[in-house]
C-alpha cells in the first residue's frame, strides 16, 4: 500500500466489478470537447483495470444539473472520446442507478468498459444521500477514485463510496497525491512559492498555511498590489483590494515571525490602458502614476525570482504574475515559467503548480508539460495548499485496513 491509502496494485479486480470515479467534466462547446485533458488522465486507470480483466463502471458528474435531468448535461457524448483515450468501447448506460443501471452492469463481460450517466442527474450525490450510495455500491464489488479534482466534495460518488466497499486510489489519483506529498509535506528544501492572481481575499489561507513550510513567498499578480498598498505606495488604478490593507500588513508580519523570505514586485509594468498591446513603461514600485494600472512584474523582480530559484529544490506555483491573458503583459509570468522549467528539466527542481488560472499561464508560455507536475484539480488543489481535509481522501485512508 501507499502510505495511507490502497493503490490499484492492491486490488484483485479480475471478473469484479469496479466502480471508478473519474472526472469526466470537460469543456465542450457545439457538442464538441474543447479540452480532453481530463479524460487522458483518467485513461490509463481505465485501461489498466480493463487489461487487468476488471468489469468497469465509470461514475462521473458533469456541469451542474443540481439534481436533475438536463439533456445538455448528458455524459452519452464523452463515451466516444472517452473510448478512443483507452483503445477499447465504451458502453453507455442512461442512468448511474435503478435497473436502467443494472441491467447494463449485468451485461458487462471480463475487460469491458460502461460509463453511467451523470451521477448530479440525482440529488442524492451532492447530499451524499445513504439511499443514492447504496443504489451505487449495489453495482459494484470495489471502488476507486481517481477524481482528485473532485475530492475536496464529500459526496455519495466521492466520498461515500469509500465507506461501503473496498477502496483504492487509482493512477491519476496517486500521482496527485504522491507529488503533493513530495511538495509540502517532506519537501527537500529550500522551498519556493510562488502565490498570484488577483484577490488576496481568496488566497489568505493558502498564503498562511505555506508559511510555515516554504522558506521563500513570491506574491504577484493584482494581489500584490494590496501589498504594495499595505506599504503606503501609490497604486495608481490599478486593481487592489482596500478593504484587505490590514490582512496584508499581518502577512507582512507573519513572515518575519516564521523567517520566509516574502518577495513582493520592486518594479512593475504599468499602462492607461488594459487592451492588447497597449502602450507601457516599466518603472520602480513608488513611480507609478495616479492614471496608470500595474499589469505585470518588472525584470528586476524576475531577476530576484531567478535568483532565489537558482538554490531552491522545491517549487509550488498558484497563480500568474501578472495579466497574462494580454499581451505584452505577459511577460513576467512567461519568463519565471520558463526558468522553473529550465531548473526542473536539469533534475535540480521538482516543480508543482496547479489551481485557478495556473494550467493556462503555464500552457501560454509553452511549459505546461515541462513542470515535475501540473494539476488540473482546481478547486481540490486550492484546498490542499491551504492545508484542508480532502473528503475523498480522507475516506480512502479510512478503508485501508478494509482490503
């Protein structure tokens, strides 16, 4: 077993019948996926439990149907890309419950594959009802989770499941959890963070939680400018938050309490306007005009970034540096990711990021692959850096000592 929790390598699945949770939830637009990256990281779980000779039940939500059934939420058009990731059919079954359910269940053969229909077509999943669970686990004789992204909801499908049949986590799951592991909770130091984004409302715990365990804090973003604010610097127009002065300041202070190195932007990238290709300047943090908004770090606060990761062994990232979405003020995010992928791609760096807009700034600049590790989980992944109780996870480590 892995540390806590069971891993498919624990299970004897052949002729059983496994329920995996997978998070199927991708974008689509005209019927068409636009992103298939969650599903390709479901696959080889799907593929493996398949070649195993394992009868497998796919469970998964998609969008918000809040507990009924809407045609536009229909998991039917993932199968055929769902089939095509793992290289074999894929059954569909309208409904995750009822004899709809069982009847297609019961057909399964040894290796074959059967996706349920969206398990939020039933309030009882987000309640994480005992009926609706038990209406699941009547399907099958294991479970296993592979949805890490949904693992911060303790609901029937996620959550629940755990409880009632023997558990294991699956391979996206336990790469998530392993590099997690690796990044905060025995990491080899000196570690860096780097926390961006807009508002630091949203990331106070995160930021409270890492400082305990990282020795360098990179703040960027629209949040640094409530920083700079906290610091009696005039932002101009830009984008802060003026009602979290006095949290910035307690930061501040927390900071020197614990020893990290707390970097805040010493030079930005300022503009009249937010359009592409504006124009702009570059200038110290206390010349920014009253007219003008900070859109990005400036050269010298990558230069100290570059410095401070020249000696790091442990990188997490959450959260571009400035308004990468918009040229030319994506600058300062394109080029601290291309130095973290540098430093990982010599073997000196494990680098992990994830969460918000991060997947996308990091896709923009070109190393979206190039990081130890990049999650997809959103939500979950947020909820791990602030140091939070996942229920899926929780509830996989209970059911250990079930196996």
């Amino acid at each position: 077993m892995s540390g806590r929790y069971a891993t498919l390598d624990d299970l004897e699945v052949r002729s059983k019948r496994v329920l995996v949770r997978a998070d199927l939830n991708v974008p689509m637009r005209d019927g068409r996926i636009t992103d298939s990256s969650r599903i390709d990281r479901q696959a080889p779980t799907l593929r493996e439990l398949a070649q195993k000779g394992a009868r497998v039940i796919v469970l998964s939500h998609f969008e918000r149907p809040k507990g009924k059934r809407v045609a536009s939420m229909s998991l039917g058009p993932i199968a055929p890309a769902l089939a095509q990731a793992i290289g074999r059919p894929v059954a569909f079954a309208d409904d995750c419950i009822g004899e709809t359910a069982k009847k297609a269940v019961s057909a399964l053969q040894d290796g074959e594959v059967l996706l349920l229909e969206n398990t939020r077509f039933h309030a009882g999943e987000e309640s994480n009802d005992p009926g609706f669970r038990d209406a699941l686990a009547a399907l099958g004789d294991l479970y296993v989770n592979d949805a890490f992204s949904a693992a911060h909801r303790a609901h029937a499908s996620t959550e629940g499941l755990a409880h009632v049949l023997p558990s294991a986590a699956g391979r996206a799951m336990q790469a998530e959890l392993e590099h997690l592991a690796q990044a905060l909770e025995d990491p080899k130091h000196p570690v860096i963070a780097v926390v961006g984004g807009a508002k630091v409302s949203t990331k106070i715990a995160v930021i409270e939680h890492l400082m305990d365990k990282v020795d360098v804090l990179v703040i960027g973003g629209a949040m640094a400018n409530t920083f700079l604010a906290a610091e009696d610097i005039n932002v101009g127009r830009s984008l802060y938050e003026s009602d979290q002065l006095k949290t910035a300041q307690r930061i501040v202070g927390l900071a020197t309490t614990t020893g990290t190195v707390l970097i805040l932007p010493t030079d930005v990238v300022v503009a009249k306007e937010f359009k592409a290709n504006a124009p702009y300047r570059t200038c110290k943090v206390r010349e920014v005009a009253a007219d003008e908004m900070i859109l990005d770090v400036g050269p010298a606060t990558i230069a100290e970034f570059e410095r401070r990761l020249h000696t790091a062994n442990t990188l997490v990232w959450n959260g571009p540096l400035g308004a990468f979405e918009t040229i030319p003020f994506d600058a300062g995010t394109v080029h601290a990711a291309r130095l973290v992928a540098a430093r990982t791609h010599s073997g000196a760096l494990l680098s992990v990021a994830g969460g918000g807009d991060t997947v996308s700034a990091l896709n923009h600049a070109g190393v979206g692959d190039q990081f130890t590790y990049v999650s997809t989980a959103g939500g979950a992944f947020l909820e791990w850096l602030e140091g939070r109780e996942l229920p899926g996870v929780a509830a996989l480590a209970v059911n250990k000592g079930k196996l």
